[in-house]
C-alpha cells in the first residue's frame, strides 16, 4: 500500500513508473478519482483526485503519511463493501463535516495475455446530489406505500399490539428513526406512560423505564400537544428556554432529534405518537409529519375500537374513509390453493373510478381481467411469485373499462385476515410519471440532435454534458470535454475582466447574453451567440448552468463584410452627394445664364438713367460752382471799406443775371428730383445684383435656415423680370405666412425653374400673337403643419403622356440647346427629398399648368448618436 499524500516510496513500484511511464502524469490529472489494486487486492496507485476526495472523509494530511486513508480503503476491502465481484456499488459515508456523502464505485479488473488476474481499476463518483434528489422521488412512495402497509394491519380481525408494533415498525423505518413510540396519557391528564415502542437495532427500549410520569414533569411539552401543535425539536440542545425541563430529561436518554404528534379522541388528548433520534440531529421532512398526524388518527381509532363496541364501529368508519379517501387503487382478493389468484373481495373508491366499473362489477373480476390479454399470463406468473415471496413491485398497464390502458406501478403483499392469507395490492397511476419520463426522453433527444450547441456544468464550471452538435462544431469528444471548463474554448481575445462579470451575473441567479469568439480544437475561431442560465432546485438554489449557443460565424463574416460595403456606399454617396450639388449649382448657372441677357437690360434700364442724371448733376455742379464764385467776389468787396456803392450794384447785378443765364431756379427745383431718381435706380441695381449673388452663390449650403416664402419669390420675380414683362403680367396673392425651416437657395431655385418654365409656356403658346399677353398667378397660404405656394400659368400646358415623366431627369419637351431636362427632376428632390415636402401638377394642354408646392413649416431632424 502506498501513501497517500506522499504517494509512492517504492523505488521499485512508483518511482520506475514515474521515470519509465509517460502515462503516469496522465493518471495523476484525470479528474475520476481512481484506485490501482495490485493482483492481492492492495493498493497500488491512487490518483490526485482520488487523494482530494478520501482526504475528506479522514484526517489525513500531508504528516500522516497515507496511514489513516489506506486503514479507510483496507476496512472497505475487509468489511465487504467494495465487492470485487460487482461492478458498481453505491456507498454512505460521512466526510469531515459530519455531510452524509454517497460514493458510487465502479471496479474493472486487469488481466494479462494469459488470462492472468493482475489488479482492479476502482473509480470513484461523488453522486450525493444525484442519490439524494432520487430518495426524495422515492420517499415520497415510500411514506404513501408505508400508510398502505400501516392501513392492512388494521383490516379485518386483528391482534391490537401485532398491528400497533407493524405499524411502528414501518413509522421506524421510513422515518430514519432510532425509536417510534405511543404514550398514553390517563387520570384527567394528570400522568403518561409508555405503552408501545419500536427499536433500531441496537437501540436500547425505554418502555418499561417510562411508566406513571407525572405529565407536570413536562410542562412545556404538555402546553404544545394541548394545543394541538406538532413538537418537532431538531437540535435538542437547542430547545427554547421554556423548555429547560424537557432538555435536561431528553439529554440524559442520549436523545438528538425527536418529532411528536399528539393523539386525540374528540377533542380529548389521549396520549402522543413520537420519534426520535439518538444518533444525528434530523429534521424531517412534511411527509413523516403528515404520516405520524394519519398514523396518530389511526391509532386514535383503533384504541377506540377496542374499547368498546361503539369504538369499534367508529374506528372501521375511520378506516374506511382512510381506505376510499387515497388517491390511489387498493384491491384486495383471496389466493387459491393452487397459488392462483381468486375474486376481489374488497375494492376502493378510487380503483373503481380508475377503471371504470361500478363496485359490483369490479367485485366479480379477478387480477387478470383487469389487463389486456397479452399480459395475463404475467399477471398469474407475478402472484405466484408473490405468494412465494410475501410481496412484489412491479409496473404493468391496467385496461380500464372503455379499453384505454393506464400504466401502474402495483405495491402487493401477503396479509392475513380474520385468519385468512389474502393478497393486497396498491396500484398507483403513473401516467404523468411515463408522461414525463417520454417527455425528458424526447427532450434529451431534440437537445442531442439540435442544430444549436447545448453545455451544462455544475455550479463550479465543470461540464458535465455537451450535445452532439457540440462536439461537431468544436471537434472536441464528448470524452474530452467532460470535467473540464468551458474556458478551453476561449480564443484569447476577449479581457479577464470580460469573464468575471460573466461569471458573476450568473452566479447572481441572472441570464447571460452575448457574442462570444471561441476556438476549436483545430485552433480555428468562431462565433456563437450565447445565453447562460442558471437552473436552481427547490429551494431556489443555483446546481447547475446550462449555455445554449447559436453558431453565426457566417453572419459575423457577413457583418464584417457588409461593414465594409457600407463603407463603399458611403464613399459613393459621399460622391453622389457632391456631383449632385455640382449638378444642381450647374442646373441653377444654367438657367441663370438664360437670363443672363434679361438680367443685363433690367439693369441697363436704371444704369441709363442714373449715368444720365450724374451728367446733368456735374453740369448743375459747375454752374452752382460759377455762382458761389460770384457771390465769394461780392463778399470780399462789402470787406473794402472805401469801395463805390455802384461797383456793388454792379457786381450785384451780375449776380442776378448770372442765377437767369444758368437757370439756377430751375436746377433748385430740379436737383432733388435727380437725386431720387438716381437712388432709385441704384436702389434697382443693387436689389438685382443681391438676387443674382443669392442665386448663384457656390457655397455649399447644407444647414437649415429660417426662410420667407414670400420673400423668396418676390426675390425671384425680381431675377426674372425680363424673362417675363413681354410676355406675361404677374399677379400676387401673398398672404401671411410663417417663415419656414429650409434651404434658402434650393427654394428660391424651384420657384426661379417653374416661374421661368411658365413664362416660357406662356411665349410659346402666344408666340403667334405678339400682341397678347399671358398672366401667371402666385398664391401663398399655410396651415398648422405646412405653407403652401401656386404657381399656375395659362401657357400651352403639358400634354396628358407627359405628366407622369416630367419629374424624370434629362426628360426635356424643349428644343436642342433650349433646356438640360434636369430642372424639374431636381426640383422634385429638393422638395420632396430634402425638406420632406410635395409637389404637384396639373395641367390641361392649350388651358395652362399649376404647380403646387407644398413645405414643412418645422423639420424633423434625426439626433446624431
């Protein structure tokens, strides 16, 4: 036997393997604790995880040098619990703690070439979740099975203080207790004795040591079963000062635990039914409490019974509530002497609604009759087997009375009544259980085969299944991952402090959602969107995690490759976004160039008149010069003191002939109205150069502004003034509106293009008849959303067929060299694109055309994010 902290000090045994074995290491990592028993059953090799699990079931350390653990293993070998002649074996132990473990042991025995026994691999599993989780499953049969037990003693003709100690025998067993027993309590409450009692083996009776105690030796204790409470202690030392007296009597019986139900008549406290433990502190669960409440019922019924005739009859009442209350199907029936089963004699409530005979019916029917016809045989074969062993579980499909099967799990004895061998069995429909246990079949199966990839661990990471898909995706075996973390798939890119928030969100009771890259175990990388659930058992306790993940590199690859064609389309938008700014000033220098010769004569019109005025202002000026110069001559000779009065007249003279020869009088008169005139014209000038700058201005403008409508278009009709006078008169309905979020320029473009556009389809429709003029209408309104403006003409109009295209760009009805095509197109988008606006047409051919635009007075701008 080597050591087991410092393992092996063999120079012959484990140090030649430690140098000549490359596999040593191997079995020192494996995480299944594992034990090497040589050809003689004695240990040879004990793995690391082995090492941690004995160490809690000992003292041992590092200084012990392997003594206490290889005492633990030789005393498993010697007491026969680790069986070399089983494969598997199932063991309870209690580690340092004082926790109850359970150890399942596998073993596989090694042979060599010749057959020869040469050792024992023994691996050991924790599976105390496992084994506990599965006794709650089957406790909750055993206590039902225990009250059906408990419920046959007391059928027919029976012996008081046989069924009374069957019945505390059953209560022992299914409660884990040290003793079960009945007090009675007599003499108006004034004393209690011990009257029943059943011991575990080894456990010594009280009964005959508990007789004639004065019940005011336990006053607390009597208080609680007054009034009707369950005692239920699960730590006596920790028992309520109140009860100091109770404590101390209990502790000196060596008692640990105890649960005590008060038994009553009426209303009367006759005595208690209680367990105990003298070995470990217990709590039990609800069913021994609901099972002791029944069983105290019960007993309360059957003291009863025997007391008097009365109580007899009531206790049989009881009884048979008990018996038609359970949910469950009980059939009693007589065995023939040839071991073959006889009529039912008895049935319950509930075996008649499970299979749908009345109670006659089903008196009359026989175990076989109540399963189909394939299982007869079975059913005659398992009473034999019954009889031969006393009692038998087993599952088998009743065939009701419209012919559905039911599937049952039947719990049946041998019990005697009025001194007959009957046979009882209780049959328990297990349809939900097979319901569900198809249900997890079916589960585990679309789990298994799902396209998606499925991992639970325990709560300390450690996995402990992985679907199919799992392994397909990731290339690792089931073999291989199991025991280990999902970390062995990290691909490295992702920060440690990543995973600690992972890690604690989900030990939080939270779901985890995210993109995760992971490695194969080719080492290639990939994508899967992951979700990380906690599952909790029914206390609401975290067992274990379980991750679903959705393979989607190819959507990331997608993503990443869309990214950069989002790219390319910016840049190209970008470009587009330019050209169509280049496009839409080309379009607006276009079309001012068209008026370029108008916009020239509409400014040569005033120019004429104010160079004209400024020619007639200098010759007024020189003349105004020559009189000052007069007047300053007269003004120097009034400063000689001996000058002759007549040369002043003189001089004087001249001055007023001079004023009559150059029409001074005139030119006072005249003089203001140059001036008007002249700031008139330049005031014209200016207001035509200001439209042509706002018109034409190269600068990009791409942020919204306040804007006049009404403004814009007297602005415009200023521009185009000379395109329209000889052939059109203008008339304006521009009422009130509010001024409007847009793009100055873009707006005053549109209504220069369609403004133009009508004065030229007023020329062409006249162009025969010089003589006439046109009238286009332009009308303003607005509402509570929008401002509205009409441009309407009673040119040549736009035929039917083209109405729908001349929104389309390069769609011209004009001649070559008279029109890009790109007007109106370009309108429609600064209208409708940019200020999320509408423009209409309508149009009757030789009637006239109206255009209708209509304009947000507020936009709606995105917030940046």
């Amino acid at each position: 036997m080597k050591c087991l902290c410092g393992f092996i000090n063999n120079k012959n045994g484990a140090d030649k393997l430690l140098e000549d074995n490359k596999f040593y290491s191997v079995f020192q990592n494996i995480k299944i604790p594992t034990i090497v028993l040589n050809n003689t059953d004695e240990v040879e090799y004990i793995n690391n995880a082995a090492v941690r699990l004995l160490i809690t079931f000992t003292d041992c350390s590092l200084s012990c040098g392997g003594r206490k653990c290889r005492e633990k293993i030789h005393g498993w070998l010697q007491e026969g619990l680790c069986n070399l002649e089983n494969e598997k074996h199932y063991e309870l132990l209690v580690d340092n703690k004082g926790k109850k473990r359970y150890l399942e042991i596998s073993l596989k025995k090694l042979f060599n070439g010749r057959n020869e026994k040469i050792g024992t691999i023994v691996n050991l599993n924790d599976v105390t979740d496992q084994y506990l989780a599965e006794k709650y499953i089957s406790r909750s049969f055993e206590v039902t099975k225990t009250i059906y037990n408990i419920t046959s003693y007391f059928v027919g003709n029976f012996d008081l203080d046989s069924a009374i100690n069957n019945a505390l025998a059953d209560i022992g067993r299914i409660s884990d207790a040290s003793r079960v027993y009945i007090f009675r309590i007599y003499e108006n409450g004034e004393k209690m004795e011990n009257i029943y009692e059943w011991c575990a083996e080894g456990v010594t009776p009280k009964k005959y040591n508990l007789r004639d105690l004065p019940t005011k030796m336990f006053p607390w204790w009597m208080k609680q079963l007054y009034e009707d409470k369950i005692i239920h202690v699960t730590d006596i030392s920790k028992m309520p000062e109140e009860a100091g007296a109770e404590k101390e009597i209990l502790e000196s019986q060596g008692i640990k635990s105890l649960l005590v139900v008060p038994i009553k008549r009426k209303d009367e406290l006759i005595g208690y039914l209680g367990v105990d433990n003298v070995y470990n502190t217990i709590k039990w669960n609800s069913f021994v409490s609901q099972l002791l409440q029944l069983a105290g019922k019960l007993f309360s019924s059957v003291f009863e019974r025997k007391e008097t005739e009365e109580a007899l009859l009531e206790s049989e009442k009881r009884f048979r509530e008990l018996f038609e209350s359970v949910n469950v199907a009980i059939f009693l029936h007589r065995i023939e002497g040839n071991g073959a089963s006889g009529r039912f004699i008895m049935v319950n409530d509930f075996a008649c609604k499970l299979l749908g005979y009345e109670r006659e019916e089903l008196l009359g029917m026989k175990p076989e009759d109540t399963v189909g016809k394939s299982q007869i045989n079975e059913i005659k074969l398992l009473i034999k087997d019954i009889v031969r062993k006393g009692h038998l579980t087993f599952e088998t499909t009743f065939v009701n009375k419209e012919g559905k099967t039911i599937p049952v799990e039947v719990n049946s004895h041998i019990c005697a009544i009025d001194g007959e061998e009957m046979l009882m069995s209780i049959a328990k429909d297990i349809s939900q259980r097979k319901k569900a246990e198809e249900e997890i079949k079916i589960l585990h199966r679309a789990i298994d085969q799902s396209s998606i990839l499925v991992i639970i661990t325990d709560y300390n990471g450690k996995i402990q299944y992985v679907n199919t898909k799992f392994t397909e995706m990731t290339g690792y075996t089931f073999e291989e991952v199991i025991g280990k973390t999902p970390s062995i798939l990290k691909a490295g890119k992702k920060p440690l402090k990543f995973y600690e928030s992972m890690v604690a969100n989900i030990r939080s009771g939270k779901e985890w959602r995210g993109e995760l890259e992971n490695t194969k175990k080719s080492g290639e990388t990939y994508w899967v969107l992951t979700s990380i659930s906690p599952i909790l058992n029914e206390y609401g306790q975290i067992t274990h995690y379980i991750a679903i993940e959705e393979d989607i590199t190819e959507r990331k690859k997608m993503e990443i490759e869309l990214k950069k064609r989002n790219k390319e389309l910016n840049d190209t938008l970008d470009r587009l976004k330019s050209m169509q700014q280049q496009l839409i000033h080309q379009e607006k220098m276009a079309g001012i160039g068209q008026l370029a010769a108008g916009v020239a004569h509409e400014i040569n019109n005033p120019l004429g008149y104010v160079t004209s005025n400024f020619e007639i202002l200098k010759k007024y000026l020189e003349k105004y010069r020559g009189l000052i110069d007069k007047y300053n001559d007269y003004a120097k000779s009034l400063k000689v003191c001996d000058i002759d009065k007549n040369e002043l007249d003189l001089m004087l003279k001249e001055i007023v002939d001079y004023r009559e020869e150059n029409s001074i009088d005139f030119i006072d008169e005249d003089i203001d109205g140059l001036f008007v005139d002249t700031m008139d014209g330049l005031s014209r000038i200016s207001k035509i150069v200001n439209g042509l700058r706002t018109f034409s201005r190269i600068e990009r403008q791409e942020n919204f502004e306040e804007y006049d409508l009404n403004e814009g278009i007297e602005n415009t009709l200023l521009i185009a003034n000379n395109e329209i006078k000889y052939y059109a008169e203008v008339k304006k309905e521009l009422t009130p509106i509010p001024v409007i979020d847009a793009l100055t320029d873009q707006i005053n473009q549109v209504l220069l293009n369609i403004i133009v556009n009508a004065a030229q389809a007023i020329r062409k429709k006249n162009e025969n008849n010089s003589g006439i003029m046109g009238m286009i209408s332009i009308r303003t309104y607005s509402d509570s959303e929008f401002v509205y403006c009409e441009i309407e003409d009673n040119g040549i109009g736009i035929p039917e067929k083209n109405i729908s295209r001349i929104f389309n760009p390069f769609f011209t009805t004009k001649p070559v060299g008279q029109g890009t095509g790109l007007g109106l197109s370009i309108s429609y988008d600064i209208i409708k694109n940019k200020h999320n606006g509408d423009i209409l047409v309508s149009s009757t051919q030789n009637v006239g055309t109206k255009f209708t635009i209509k304009l947000p007075i507020k936009q709606e701008f995105e917030e940046e994010i």
